[in-house]
C-alpha cells in the first residue's frame, strides 16, 4: 500500500479516457447513440438498461438519472433499469434460468422503439446477450458498452457499440459511467 500505487491506478483510469478521448470513431457512435435516446424518449418510449455486478448497478444508476434529471431541470424520462425488480429477476430465474431474466422482461414491456442499453465489461454474459437479441427482434434499437477484450459476442449483436479501451474492469466500468453520464448530459440538453 503506497501512494505510488494510488497514483499508478489514478493515471491508468487518467490514460483509458484519454484513449477515448482520443477514438474520435467511438465518440461518433456515442453522439448517436445520444440522439438515439433523444429520438426515442421524445417519440413517447422509454430506454432499457441491464447488466450484471457492477454494470447491473450502473443500470439503476443511470436510469435514476434520467427518471429524476442529471444536471438540469426538466420532466422526467422513460428509462427502466431491468435489474430492480426482484421478484421478477427471481421468478424468471427460477422457472426459465438465469439467461432469460432480462429477456422475459424485454418480451413484456418492450416496444418497437425504444432502446435498450446492454451493460457488460466481458461482452459476453448471456443474459445480456439475449436480451440484445430478444430486443432486435422487436424492433428495439440496441447498445452495446463492452470493453476491449477479444470475442465478445455482444458487439456482434447490437446496432451501436461502445466499447472501453481497456481490458481491465475497473477502467472498463469508469469509462461506462463516462460514456452514460455523457449520454444523459446530452439527452438532457436536447429536451430543456
């Protein structure tokens, strides 16, 4: 324990968004993956987030943020985190398998229209990964946030990828929250 080791950690996390920052392709992708949401909240929809752990949490996290307001004042917006609901997550569990909890979710309150988020720093749990696919075939749009690891099956699916320049899951999940902060700033800024 050292304050070497903080600074390391503090300059790897500094060293991953400067990649992105710097990964002028992904911060495209994410300009439209903004005006995704935009288009779909102001059409009257909602967008959907799931994960598992920690993108789980950044699910409720987010979701939170567009329900309540981020940075501004305003009507609150469709978003629905599927991680919350317990008995639903348990129940799904129990009677289809872990693999369908989100998906079941998607089958009953998704629409044509809305957008669901897909959180995962592997890119590939399968419970997210079918959720993705469920959501297509309902003509939901599709986001990916994923990291920089090989074989995620998740960027294969989506309509949209993000993806964290990094292999480690701390900086991976600091580069979501980046990415989904910056996607609520600018929802928001477009609804004020």
């Amino acid at each position: 324990m050292s304050l070497e080791t903080i600074k390391a950690t503090f300059q790897a996390s500094i060293d991953t968004k400067q990649a992105l920052i710097n990964d002028t392709k992904s911060l495209e992708v994410l300009l439209k993956v903004a005006r995704l949401a935009s288009s779909a909240i102001k059409a009257g929809k909602k967008i959907m987030l799931c994960g598992n752990g920690g993108s789980a949490a950044d699910s409720q996290h987010i979701a939170a943020e567009f329900i309540g307001r981020f940075e501004k004042e305003r009507k609150s917006m469709a978003a629905i985190a599927l991680t919350t609901d317990t008995s639903a997550l348990t129940a799904i569990g129990n009677d289809y398998g872990y693999e369908e909890v989100f998906s079941r979710q998607i089958e009953g309150l998704g629409q044509s229209g809305d957008l669901l988020i897909g959180i995962s720093t592997s890119g590939n749990s399968k419970n997210v990964v079918r959720a993705l696919r469920v959501a297509k075939k309902k003509g939901i749009s599709t986001v990916a946030l994923v990291g920089d690891r090989p074989n995620g099956i998740m960027q294969t699916i989506a309509d949209y990828v993000l993806i964290a320049p990094s292999a480690n899951t701390a900086r991976i999940q600091e580069c979501h929250i980046l990415m989904m902060h910056t996607i609520c700033q600018l929802v928001e800024s477009a609804s004020v």
